[in-house]
C-alpha cells in the first residue's frame, strides 16, 4: 500500500495558496509522497495511483464555474475504490455541509481554519492506525 514507507497523499484545492501551504505543511511535517490537483478532473485522471488518502476541497468551483464539485469528485474516487479514505475541507462550517459529505462517504470533515493543518493531521494519523490495526487483524484471522 505504502512505497518506501512513504504515505502517498492527494491534495485537490482550486485555492492555489491554501492548497501549497497545505503541501508545505504536510512536507514539513511527515513522510510523504504529496501530489497536487487544482481540479477533481485532474485528481480523477491519477486516480489509479492509488493514493492512501485524498484531501478534497468541497467547492472546487472557484476557478472555472464548469469544474466538477468535491461531492462528485468523491463519488467518483469511491466508485473507483470506496477504500481510499477521503478527507472532505470547506470554509464552510455548516453541520449540513458535513453530514451530506459524510453521506458520500467521506472519512471525515475538516473546516478551513487556523486548526485545520493540526485536525487534518490528527485524522490521518487515526486513519493510518486503524489501517495498521485491520490489517494487522486480517493477518491473523487468515491465520486461524
């Protein structure tokens, strides 16, 4: 699942600066392989990658009005794999924002604030452990 040990991690922003300081903050902080997409289509067409998590923006229709949104985005990534674990972001800090993305599946949901870095970064260390633990838990009912 993981190269070199590396996490290989999605980050799908149209917000140019929040999508780079969010990179630089990852890169900063833990071994990553980091790729970065300023639409879903873009993020789609690297899809089999495979990537052990993606971040993904809510709105991504900031740039061109045309571009498909997060909740499509994340439709499409779950249809193409429901394992890979998708981190919903918006500025938007409205319970119904969060319940519909959890709706789609969603592992979590993550307002764009101060904290947002320290929250996202907490939720993939949660995500990462219990992966760790399912597996770990796989192995020995196989062994059984």
């Amino acid at each position: 699942m993981q190269t070199e040990n590396k996490i290989k991690l999605f980050l799908v922003d149209d917000d140019a600066l929040f999508l780079k300081s969010l990179e630089i903050e990852f890169l900063d902080h833990a071994d990553f392989t980091i790729h970065t997409f300023a639409t879903g289509e873009l993020c789609m067409e690297s899809i089999n990658e495979n990537p052990d998590i993606v971040i993904l923006d809510f709105h991504l229709d900031g740039i061109n009005k045309g571009a498909m949104n997060g909740l499509d985005t994340l439709d499409k990534i779950k249809s193409f794999n429901p394992e890979i674990p998708v981190i919903m972001l918006s500025s938007q800090d409205k319970i119904e924002v969060a319940i519909k993305c959890m709706h789609h599946k969603a592992s979590d949901y993550v307002v764009k604030s101060e904290t947002a870095f320290f929250r996202l970064k907490q939720i993939i260390t949660n995500l990462l452990h219990s992966q760790k633990v399912e597996k770990t838990l796989h192995w020995y009912m196989n062994k059984m």
